[in-house]
C-alpha cells in the first residue's frame, strides 16, 4: 500500500485517536487469568492486539462480542495450543505473554514475523529463566516450558515496560515474591491496573513487587480503553506545526509514565490545553486541545524523560525540524531496536526532506527550522515512521510518498482517512 499526503492549509476539528495498544494487550491479557468474566470496550482492533487475542484463544481463553464495542473475555484452563503463538510484528505481545506463560504449567512456541524476530529477546527470557521457567532461544522464535516459578529480585538492564509486566505477571504465580527495578522508571500500566484488579503491588526504594503462589487473585473488570497518546502525538505535533490549526484529541489517556510528550510541548511552547476526566481501571483521561504555534523552541530529550515518550521519538523529530534552534536527543539507544532502527530510519528520511540531522548511538540532534520538501520513502514495516513522514508532507513542498503504508494498520488502522478528514486543502 501506498500512502500519498501533500501541503495542507490547516488541520481542523476534533478526534478520537485508536485506542490505547498498551492498554489493549494488558485488558486481554488480566481477563485471560481473572477470577470470572471481565468486559472490555473500545479495544483497539489493530493486528497487534489481534494477535495478543488469538494467542491466548490457543491457550485456552475465550471471547464472545455483545456489540460493536464490546467483548467478554473468559478465561478458562490454560492449555499448550496445538501450533506455534504467531505474535505477528508485535513485541508487546511476545513478552507479555511470556510472562504469563511462564506462570503455567504448558509449553508453547512463540513465533513472529521478520521484523519481530530479530528483535532482542534476552532481556525477558534471562530473568525469567532464572524464576525457573524453561525457554529456548534469545530471539524468536522462542519455546517456553512454564510452571514452578520462584520469586526473583531483578534489576533491568534497561528502562522497559515489557522486561518490568512480563517479571510482574510471572511473578503472579511464582512462589514467594518477584520484585524488578528499572534504572528509570518506564510506564506503568501493568502495576495501575494489577492495583485496581485487587492485586497488592508494592513500591519501595525503586523495587516493585507482587507475590504470588495463590496468594494474588486478579479480579474480573470492566474496562473502557482510552485513547492512545502515541497516537494522539501525531495530531498534537501536526496542529502545532501546520498554520491556523486547531484540533481537539478527545478521551486521551494521560499517565504520567506516558505524558513526555506534554512536557516537550511545554519546552517547544506549543499551545494546547489540557482538560482531565475521570480515571479509568486506575488510568488518567484528558480532552486535549492543540493550536498552530508560530513560534517553536528547541527542546532536549535525555535521561528520565526518554522512557515516558520513546514511541514519540520519530514524531517528534518532525517537530524538531521546524523549532527555531537545534534540538537534542540523547539516551534513546532502544530506538535502534525497534520495528526499525528509527535512529537512522527518521535522521535518513527526514535528510531527504532536506533536514539538517547528526545522529548518535543513542540519538540525534535537528537543527531548524528547515523547509521540507517531499520525498519517497520505503518505511521497511514501522508504522510510527510511516505515519511520522505522512504528518512531515502536510508541511512540506511537493508529494511525499511512503511504500509500505499497510504497516499503519498495526495500530492505526483509519489514520489516512482521519488525515483528509481533518485535512483543510
């Protein structure tokens, strides 16, 4: 698929960006091992989320839908699936459920696609081998032997969501107590919503802890996914960047682990406006309100701020192309491991549109503002990319054309029709 976008007037109105990805996987993920039904609306129904949910159909779960929005997760004995756990191009799914299948006394095979195997693995397979669990391969495809965990005191490698709800959700049904510390803190949904499942999770010192041996019942939910904020950041860094926008993300979910972007708008000076609702299962939800700012600062991203928007990183590299100074990032080596190395992936494309870019082993740094001009890209099966060079043609002179667009529908299956319906030409 082919994804064509060109220099608009402005962007207008408002939206409901996909629901949250990360939310997504961990509703489907609590329900397959909570004490009775839970019901889940508004999962995002792209293929990574698909993916969590037919994996653990194999495992034995079940879903029934009781209406467009709405679905019922079942959980029922799990089972060793009779074929591979196909976890498509989907990481969080690999390692969640890693996790999880430690916790059970099954054996199963995790497989993914080209993309998804070459990313590391390691980092989940190695504390979980050390609860007890038996795994093969530090790469998918992996085989996982679960059952008869013990409690393990960990300290990541790196900052990681994945490596921190994996060790969490083993440590579920492990015996004793699994506690993990990250050397920053990463977001911090699995812990949120363990807490509002009525499961104790502890906090001291930077340990995280839960303990598990039947100790710890995960209780049936009801759950209404808010909106993704990576997604949301497409449209926040657009509204700003092309003249006389003005849009509205509604139903946004705002953890503090996930609003790093909030502060980068801060130190851009990006106009917006922030409007809090209720909390959800124990997360945060905002309406939020962008204006087109003419006048845009550089900014820096490092240290603990990295962790809090590093799925934003490609975006944001846009926005930093037309910030009146050079913008730095730094500390964000994990982007070379991601569906692409989006170091170089966006330093590359972005150079094309004309941008001035020193790239880092663990970051880069854009001058601006630069005019941009289109271009034609391959974007090699990472949708931020893909959809970060389509929000970069709204700005730029000429066409820009991006092979390979079908990877947006992993988690943002309606972005090209959102963009022209927002789009004023």
């Amino acid at each position: 698929m082919t994804l064509r976008t060109h220099r608009v007037a402005s962007l207008r109105g408002s939206l409901r960006a996909p629901s949250d990805k990360s939310l997504s996987h961990r509703a489907y993920l609590l329900g397959s091992i909570a004490d009775g039904t839970s019901v889940v609306k508004n999962v995002l129904q792209g293929e990574d989320c698909q993916a969590t949910r037919e994996c653990l159909k194999q495992l034995g779960c079940r879903f029934e839908r009781i209406s467009e929005t709405e679905e019922l997760v079942i959980p029922g004995p799990w089972r060793s699936p009779a074929g591979p756990l196909d976890c498509g191009n989907s990481g969080t799914t690999m390692r969640l459920l890693a996790g999880l299948i430690a916790g059970h006394d099954v054996e199963a095979r995790l497989v993914g696609d080209a993309s998804l195997s070459r990313r590391p693995m390691k980092r989940i397979a190695e504390p979980l081998r050390m609860m007890g669990a038996q795994i093969e391969g530090d790469t998918a495809p992996l085989v996982i032997r679960g059952g008869g965990l013990k409690g393990i005191r960990y300290e990541t490698p790196v900052a990681s969501a994945q490596i921190k709800s994996a060790i969490l959700l083993a440590g579920l049904f492990a015996e004793g107590v699994a506690e993990v510390r990250e050397p920053a803190s990463s977001r911090d949904h699995t812990e949120r919503m363990l807490r509002a499942c009525g499961v104790e999770v502890q906090e001291h010192d930077g340990w995280i802890q839960v303990r598990g041996s039947g100790a710890t019942r995960v209780s049936r939910f009801e759950f209404d996914v808010p909106s993704d904020i990576s997604s949301a950041a497409f449209w926040l860094v657009a509204g700003a960047m092309v003249p006389e926008s003005e849009l509205t993300l509604n139903d946004v979910g705002i953890n503090p682990s996930r609003t790093g972007i909030l502060d980068v708008a801060e130190q851009c000076g990006i106009r917006h406006q922030v409007s809090r609702g209720s909390d959800r299962l124990g997360e945060p939800v905002a309406d939020i309100t962008v204006w087109y700012s003419s006048e845009l600062r550089p900014f820096k991203i490092s240290g603990d701020l990295v962790p809090r928007l590093i799925d934003e990183i490609p975006i944001l590299a846009v926005l930093a192309t037309q910030a009146n100074g050079t913008s730095v990032i730094r500390d964000a080596s994990e982007l070379r491991v991601k569906e692409s190395d989006r170091i170089e992936t966006m330093a590359c494309a972005l150079g094309k549109m004309g941008a001035t870019i020193e790239t880092y082993s663990d970051g880069m740094a854009i001058s601006g503002p630069t005019p941009l001009h289109g271009a034609e890209f391959e974007v090699h099966g990472d949708h931020r990319v893909a959809m970060s060079l389509a929000i970069a043609g709204l700005i730029a002179d000429g066409e820009t054309i991006i092979h390979g667009a079908e990877t947006i529908s992993s988690s943002y299956p309606a972005f090209e029709q959102d963009l022209w319906r927002l789009a004023v030409v």
